[in-house]
C-alpha cells in the first residue's frame, strides 16, 4: 500500500524524518519531583481505571504530567533502575510527549529525560490534527491535554537478546502503558493507550530519529464528563 501523506497543521511537513533533531536551546522543562504516596489504593486504582475518549478543554498541571511520565518510565531507584520493568534493565523504550495543554509547557513535542526529571522541547508547534489523522481519525488524539509517543529502539537490546529482543520490547510498552493508565486513574485523570495508528506517518509528522518505532500512544487530560 503506498504511504499516505498527512499534512501538519502548523509546521511543514518535513521533506523526510531528521533523524538529528536537536532539543531547543532553553527549551528545557524542569518537571516537580514526583510523589511516591498517593491518596488512592492500588486496588481503587485497578477498579477505577477505564479507557477515556472524551475529554475537556482544561490543562493538566506540570506535576500531573510530570507524575504520569514517572509512572511510565521514571527513576524509582539506584543505577537507574525505573518504575517499569525491562528486560535485562536495558530499557529499550524511548518517551516523547505532544504537549497540547500543560500549565507551564508550550505546545510542542519533549523528549522525556528520566534521568532529569526534565522534558526538553524538540520543537514548538501544534500537530494534534495530523496526528489524529495518523490515528485513522480518532477524535480523542486533538482532545488530549498530553499526547505520549512511546518509541522503541531497537540497537542495543537486539545485539544483546537477538530477534527476542523486539517481542520483550513490545511487552515492556505493555508494563509502561498500564503504569501511565493506573497513574492517571490515581490522579483522577482520564486516559486511553491507542495502538490503532500508523506508526510511519506518526514518526514522519513528529520527525522521530529514523532508528526508533512508535509503539504506543498514550492520552491523558480532564474527562469530559467532570
Ligand atoms: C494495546 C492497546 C491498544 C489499544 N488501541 C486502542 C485504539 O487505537 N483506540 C481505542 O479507542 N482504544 C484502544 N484501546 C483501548 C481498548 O479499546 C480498551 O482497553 C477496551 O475497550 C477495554 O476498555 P477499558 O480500557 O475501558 O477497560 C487499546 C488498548 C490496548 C491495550
């Protein structure tokens, strides 16, 4: 099937993915420390959790945002070691944010640094349209307060764990995804992962490195309905 086109409601679409994407200068965010308590049980969280397609208009806080990508793949402990388990701790995954609506972060796409619980802007703009087109039109995607692109790359967990190394990096997306999930339940946040998109266009638009993959889109922002 021949790649489809989809065209960025601000930025122009890149002649082809840049693979040297640079953070801007002063365009890194410092994030709030996380919490490690929180009011709600695990269990609450399990049975609260459902996947939210509607969302309202209002910001997420720095620290919500700052909170969720913890869950997802932040530092819990020595040498590193993160909230999400990973095969041989090699940690294949890679996490990029579209932040749309966040108190204290213009609109743009962040590479989440874990280490220092920072997100550095790669560029500023607004692509929520193209990337809900990537999504085969699923409205939420421009609804999100965040858009998290979970990526992988493949070079180093591959050399270490050949072919395998794709299919434990795949499971790890799981673990990731379910930690954002619960986090925003925590929160009282809604949230949805959505695998239903393209992952060539969605790389194209966001001009990801050529040597990650888009796994995940992970949504996250106020529910409509409170
Ligand atoms: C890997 C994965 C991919 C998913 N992709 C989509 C998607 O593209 N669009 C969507 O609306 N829901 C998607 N979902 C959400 C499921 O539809 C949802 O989890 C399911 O309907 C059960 O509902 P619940 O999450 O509220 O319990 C996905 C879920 C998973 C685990």
């Amino acid at each position: 099937m021949p790649a489809k086109r989809v065209t960025p409601n601000s930025d122009p679409l890149p002649a082809q993915r840049r693979p040297k994407l640079r953070p801007i200068e002063g365009g890194r965010v410092a994030l709030p420390p996380h919490e490690t308590r929180g009011a709600m049980p695990l269990e609450s969280c399990l049975h609260l959790r459902r996947s939210v397609r509607e969302y309202s208009g209002a910001p997420l806080r720095l620290a919500q945002l700052g909170q969720l990508l913890w869950a997802l793949q932040g530092v819990s402990g020595l040498g590193g070691l993160r909230t999400c388990p990973s095969a041989g701790a090699i940690y294949p995954l890679r996490t990029y944010v579209h932040v749309c609506r966040v108190e204290g972060a213009k609109p743009g796409l962040y590479r989440y640094d874990a280490d220092m619980n920072a997100i550095e802007a790669l560029w500023h703009g607004d692509r929520r349209k193209s990337l809900a087109a990537a999504a085969l039109g699923q409205e939420c995607v421009e609804q999100a307060a965040a858009i998290v692109i979970l990526t992988s790359d493949y070079r180093r967990i591959t050399r270490e764990l050949g072919e395998r190394g794709r299919y434990v990096t795949h499971v790890e997306a799981g673990h990731a995804g379910q930690n954002f999930l619960l986090q925003a339940a925590a929160l009282g946040l809604g949230a949805i992962g959505l695998g239903r998109f393209d992952p060539d266009i969605a790389a194209s638009l966001l001009e990801l490195p050529e040597d990650e993959e888009p796994l995940y889109l992970l949504l996250a922002g106020h529910p409509a309905s409170t």
